[in-house]
C-alpha cells in the first residue's frame, strides 16, 4: 500500500534556506556518529530527489566536500545551518535535517542509528532501510 504523503516546510534558522518535502505517515529518522554529524548534531530523514522542492536560498547555499568528496554538504551563509544535503549514502537523493523541520502532528517518527564512523560496513543495512519502495 502506497502511504499518503503530507507536504511539511523546514529550513534554516535565518529563514533565508526555505524548502519543502514529502513526507509519509511514519518517518525513519537516523542519528549518526560521524565526524561531521556529530560535530553539527544533524538528523538524517532520507527522501528521494521527487519528495523535495527547494523554495528559497538557493544563492545562499555554501557547499562543503571532504574525505571522498562524494557528500555535498550544504550550508546557509548568513546563519551556518545544514538543513538538508545530498548524501554519500544516497547520492540521487537528500538528507534532510530532522531539527529543521516543521513536522505535523499526523507525522510519526521513528529513530534509529546509522554506525557513519565505519560507513563502508554500514551502508547496506542503511540504504535497505531507507529503499524508496519501502519508506519507513
Ligand atoms: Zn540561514
């Protein structure tokens, strides 16, 4: 069965990164114990490329690559937040943070952990969780 999905807004705190996503019923949401998610406290909430519509602040978009390069890290310049990125883990997509969110009430989320310190032995069991056939 399909869910039904419920648009909800996030951002930065400037307000000046505005976007908006798809969400269904039941969100997964990860922490993660990476250096850089640790260092910013990002919450990962996947969605595929479709889910999500960037409706402001695209100009104030500071992009950051380290290690493989494969993530781009995306920040808002006037006010630092990460507020949704494209991931290494899933590259035709985005991890939007789940702090950055306006989350409806009709939203149910649920946490887990992704082990990002040791991603190479991680990423199958994350990316089968995340599969867009299956949100969860
Ligand atoms: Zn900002």
């Amino acid at each position: 069965m399909i869910d039904e999905l419920t648009v909800c807004r996030g951002g930065c705190h400037c307000g000046a990164v505005r976007f908006e996503i798809d969400l269904p019923a039941r969100v997964q949401a990860f922490h993660c114990n990476c250096s850089i998610c640790r260092a910013c406290g990002f919450v990962h909430v996947f969605v595929a490329r479709k889910q999500f519509r960037l409706l402001a602040g695209a100009d104030e978009l500071t992009e950051y690559r380290f290690h493989t390069r494969t993530a781009k890290h995306l920040f808002c310049r006037i006010c630092g937040i990460k507020s949704f990125y494209v991931p290494r883990s899933h590259p035709d997509g985005f991890s939007i943070n789940l702090n950055c969110l306006e989350l409806s009430e009709r939203i149910e989320v649920q946490m887990g952990e992704f082990d990002g310190r040791h991603w190479s032995r991680s990423i199958a069991a994350l990316q089968s969780q995340t599969d867009e056939r299956h949100p969860r």
